[in-house]
C-alpha cells in the first residue's frame, strides 16, 4: 500500500475521490453530446418553423392586401360581366332568329326526340305561300311519323321511291311537288279572286289545280263573245299548262282575227302565270279604249 | 208542280228547326230575297212551311230543286246519318289523274241509268274541291224512294268516298261501281270504319288528325306537363309519382296532343281459342273457338280511351287493338287465331 500513499496525502479516500470524479467527467462527456445535439436540433425545429411562420404569415398579409385593392375595383369588374350576359342573351336572340328565318329558304327542318321535323314553305313568284310538314323519325327503317302533305300529293308514292335510299331526292322530289301544286292553286285562286269581272262563269277546279275550265272574255264590259279555255297540267312538278285548248263561239268564229286571237290566247296561256294573262288582257282593253277615243 | 214534289218539299222544311231554316233556305237560293221576306217567321211552323210551299209552287219548283234542299239540309245535319267509307285504288303506274268535276259527274249518272232508269242523281258542290251526291233508287217498276236516299262525298283525286248508310244493300255493287269508273279507279273497297262524324272520318283516312308540329318559331311546350299543383303545401306528399308521370308520358306518346277524331263506338268479333291460366274451367280445352263480340261505346271513344290510363282504371300502355284505331283507319275489327 505504498502508492497510495505515494500519490496523495489524501490516501485512498482521496484516491477514490479522484476516480469518481474522473469517473463523473467521463460520463458527462458522454451524455451531453445527445443532449446538445437534440436541443439543437429543437433549436433549430423552432426557428425553421418560426420563420415558416413569418412566411405564412406575410404571404395571408399579402392576399389580404390584394383582395381590399381588387375589391376597391369591384363595381367596373361587375358591370364587365353584365355587359358579357347581354352580348351572350343578344347572340341568343339572333341564332333564334336565324333559325326562324331558315324556312323563307323553303326547307328547313327541327331536331326532335325521335328524329327530325322538316319544314317545307311553298312560294310563287316571290310570294310566301302555306307551309306543310313532315316528321320523321330516324330508325331503321325511315319513317314518316305524321305529316301535314294534302292526301292528293303522291306522298306514297315518293317516299316508296327515294326515302330509304337518297332521303335529299325524297326532300327535293316532295319540295317539287307542293311548290308546283302552291303555285298552281294561287293562279286559280287569284283569277277568281282578282280577275272575277273577266269570267263569264265559275271556274271549274279540282284538287291537284291540275286542270283548270273556265270561260272568259278579254273585255269585262263584255261587247265580245266569250273564249272558253281548258287548261291541263300534266306535269305536276310545273305551274305552266302543258295542254291549253282555247276555243270561240261567237258567230264570226271563221274570222281570221278571232282565229289570230284564239292563237295568241294560246299561247299566252302556255307560256304566261294566269295573272299575268288576264293582266295584259286589261292592258290591251285600256289600249284599245285609248285607241277608241283618240 | 207534281203533289208528290210538293210534299217531299213540306216533308223537308218540316224537319228543319227554326234556328236554322233562313240559313238553309238562304243557302238554297231557289226563293229569292224579296219573297222571303214577304213571309212572317213568327207564324207556327205548319202555316210557315204552308206558305214557303205557296212559294215553291209558284216559282215552279222541280224534283231537282227539291233534291238540292234535302242535300243542304243533310250538309247541315251530318250526324244523323251513319257513314261508311269505301277505299278505291288504281293500277300503278298510271297517268296523272285529270279530274274534270263535270266529266265525273256525268260519268257517275250515266252509269246509275245505264242500269237503273228509276233513279234521282242530285249533285252539290262543297269546298273547293268535293261534291255531294244524293242517290234515291228506285226499281224497274217503281219510281225512285225520295225519303230513303243515300248520299256519297266524294273529295277529288283522293282515293276515299263517304257514303252514308244504307238499308238496301242491293243496290251497293251498282254505287261503287259508278263511284270507280266515274273517278278513274279500278278497285274499290269497304273500309271497317264507320262513324256519324263525317269530318272525323276525314281526319282519319286523310291522315289530317295530328296537325302539331315542332318549329323553331312555336314556342309550343313539348311536353304537357303533369298537373299536379307544385304550389301545394309542402307537407302533401304525392304517392306514386314516378309512376304517374310514366303513365302521362305513355298517354301521351300513344295518343298525342291532338284532339281526337270522333268515333262513337269499336266494335272486335273474336273466333280464337279461349286462354286461361286455370286448368278445368268451363271454357278451357275446348277445340272450338270461342266466338263473343266485344263493343265498346262512348260519345267521343278515342278521348275516353285516352283518359283510361291517366284515371288508373287501365294499365299504360294500353292494349294496341284500342291504340291502333286512328292509325289503321279501322273500327271494326275480326280477330282470329293465327
């Protein structure tokens, strides 16, 4: 027991002292770097997130600000959107418009659940005459699935031809044939209603306009013998007669200038609508009326 | 003028009802205005038709004058006959129809003499482009019957003529006949349809019943929507909504919304096997068919019909031999097994 008394007086109380103590450090050497590292690494937690928190805390400030300074210019941005609402309402009206005005093209037509519903409108020397229409519906096969088409048009006979195969013709063909069968019902319409003084009888009519018997005379005064006139249309696609027979009772009936007459009736009637037949029929009487007095 | 003419001419302003006698006889034109007037229309009927008969007399008036005002007073009152309607067809292939009004009816009457010389033909105008035809027939020996005539409308170049009923089926073939030949067709049939309403039958055969089409310039609603009250008190609940709107959809798309042609009854012989879900009844397994006729009356049928569903007495959709009525131009139905 020499070196304990050799190194201190303490002896070996001291001794143990100093090894404890050596001991104590040792293990606080130890410890205290998880320690520091952990406090540092909260450390270093906080301030990431409080200058997270700085951050956020601008950016809220910043919409903020942004939102006071557009809603300063609320009102110009709400009348903007009125202003787009009417130009869309105005678009609106006019596409309705457009659609409504397709039928002046003679065919138009409308979508509908089952199909379509197509819109012919007649006319005749630029006058808009009656509509008429057809609804199909779109399966296999084509159908009609009611129509407005007087019984009278060929309508079965058409659709039989071209409506499952060429459905344009079917359109086309149908158009023909009512413009045609429009036109000629507004001539003889016209005559009996316009041109009643020049008809020395009724006008014998049928369903189709398609033959047309009538007595007439080229003055209303009536000094001359009537004309009587009979007019086919063999064509029911044409508002001209293919067939005109015009023939003179009067007692002078072998005179050449009735038989001149007669001819040029003839073919007034071939080539001209009815009203403007009776038309220059007036003007040829006022001309001669002219003639008369000077 | 001829006693029996002047009776058949009191016979006939006998039946015309006060209300209506200065139209008609306006619209017969055969008295004129001035005379007209020199008559008191307040007397009782009998000295009034007294005194219009004076006034026949005097003016002369004819069988034919009487027979156009039985033919007014018929336009006039349509629904007390029953009417028929015959479907007449031509070759295929054929001309353009030329219908000279005059040449049909010339036509017509010279094959009813041709015939029988004991007839009356009367024509009248209608429209712009139809004519009434009174027939009263006659025998070989016997003058023709005016209180029993049978009167046709026939609209030109149309396929179809009505015909009102007729007791004396014998003289039919000899009708229709005239009716083909006079208007340029080969074949003519009896359609199963009959009706008092002429303009319903009409409406029917020339396919004019449903007239609503969808344009862009109606701003027609599509659909007729349900009546039920949105604005009813919140806490009344509808039971069986869905299937109620189902059952208007179905109506609707069955029937339109279109009035409906006027019938007054349909009427299904059956001669097919009885069917039962249960064995040994009385009817069952019987090799014969069962034969009943089924007819179902209303003043206005296909409006009834209509309204079955939507009252809950049927299930919609409705059987297709009630649905098919307008569409097949027929109210007259056999039924037999296939």
């Amino acid at each position: 027991m020499e070196w304990a008394n050799d190194k201190s007086k303490g002896g070996v109380l001291a001794h143990l002292e100093r090894l404890e103590t050596q001991m104590s450090r040792s293990c606080k050497n130890l410890e205290d770097p998880p320690r520091e590292t952990a406090e540092s690494d909260l450390g270093t937690k906080i301030h990431k997130l409080r200058c997270l928190r700085d951050k956020l805390r601008a950016e809220v400030k910043q919409r903020q600000a942004r939102i006071k300074a557009s809603t300063a210019n609320a009102e110009p941005d709400q009348t903007l959107e009125i202003s787009e609402q009417e130009a869309v309402g105005g678009k609106e009206e006019n596409m309705k418009a457009i659609l409504q005005a397709y039928r002046f093209t003679g065919l138009s037509g409308k979508r509908t659940s089952r199909g379509v519903c197509v819109c012919i409108s007649t006319a005749f020397e630029g006058n808009l005459l009656d509509s008429y229409f057809v609804d199909l519906v779109i399966q296999k096969p084509l159908r009609i699935h009611h129509h407005s088409v007087p019984v009278f048009i060929p309508l079965e006979e058409i659709s039989a031809k071209y409506l499952q195969t060429n459905i344009q013709h079917f359109l086309f063909c149908l158009c023909e044939y009512l413009n045609a069968y429009a036109g000629r019902k507004y001539q003889a319409d016209q005559l009996q209603r316009d041109f009643a003084a020049f008809l020395a009888g009724p006008l014998q009519r049928n369903s189709l306009c398609n033959l047309l018997s009538f007595t007439y005379k080229v003055e209303p005064q009536g000094r001359s013998f009537p004309f009587c006139a009979r007019l086919l249309y063999k064509d029911l696609t044409t508002t001209l007669p293919t067939d005109v027979t015009i023939t003179y009772q009067g007692t002078d009936a072998s005179s050449t200038s009735w038989e001149e007459q007669r001819a040029s009736h003839e073919n007034l009637f071939f080539t001209k609508p009815l009203y403007q037949v009776f038309t220059s029929f007036a003007r040829n009487g006022e001309r001669l009326d002219m003639s008369l007095v000077s | 003028m001829d006693e029996t003419v002047a009776e058949f001419i009191k016979r006939t302003i006998l039946k015309i009802p006060m209300t209506e006698m200065m139209t008609i006889l306006k619209a017969w034109d055969f008295l004129p205005e001035n005379q007209l007037q020199t008559v008191n229309f307040r007397q009782r009927k009998e000295s009034l038709v007294q005194d219009l008969v004076l006034l026949c007399e005097s003016k002369r008036a004819s069988l034919r004058d009487a027979a156009l005002l039985d033919i007014i007073y018929t336009q006039f009152h349509q629904h007390q006959k029953v009417w028929d309607v015959f479907q007449m067809s031509k070759e295929p292939g054929e001309d353009v129809d030329l219908f000279d009004m005059e040449r049909f009816k010339s036509s017509f009457e010279k094959i009813l003499r041709r015939a029988l010389k004991n007839v009356t033909v009367s024509f009248r105008d209608a429209e712009e482009n139809a004519v009434w035809i009174r027939i009263a027939w006659g025998t070989q020996y016997r003058k023709p019957n005016q209180y029993k005539p049978v009167y046709v409308v026939y609209y030109s170049q149309t396929p179809y003529a009505f015909t009102s009923f007729c007791h004396l089926k014998s003289n039919t073939p000899l009708l229709s006949q005239a009716l083909t030949v006079a208007s340029n067709h080969h074949k003519i049939v009896k359609m199963d349809l009959r009706s008092r309403y002429l303009d319903s039958l009409k409406a029917i055969v020339f396919k004019q019943y449903n007239q609503k089409f969808e344009t862009h310039n109606s701003t027609m609603p599509l659909q007729e929507t349900l009546e039920l009250d949105m604005h009813m008190d919140s806490r009344i609940i509808h039971e069986n909504k869905i299937e109620k709107e189902r059952v208007q959809r179905v109506t609707q798309e069955t029937f339109g919304d279109y009035p409906q042609p006027r019938l007054e009854f349909a009427q299904y012989k059956l001669e097919t096997k009885f069917r039962s879900d249960f064995h040994g009844g009385i009817l069952a397994e019987r090799k014969e068919p069962l034969r009943c006729l089924i007819k179902f009356s209303s003043p206005h049928l296909l409006e009834a019909l209509k309204s079955l569903a939507p009252a809950g007495i049927a299930d919609a959709p409705l059987s297709p031999l009630l649905t098919c009525i307008p569409n097949k131009g027929m109210n007259y139905f056999k039924i037999r097994d296939k």
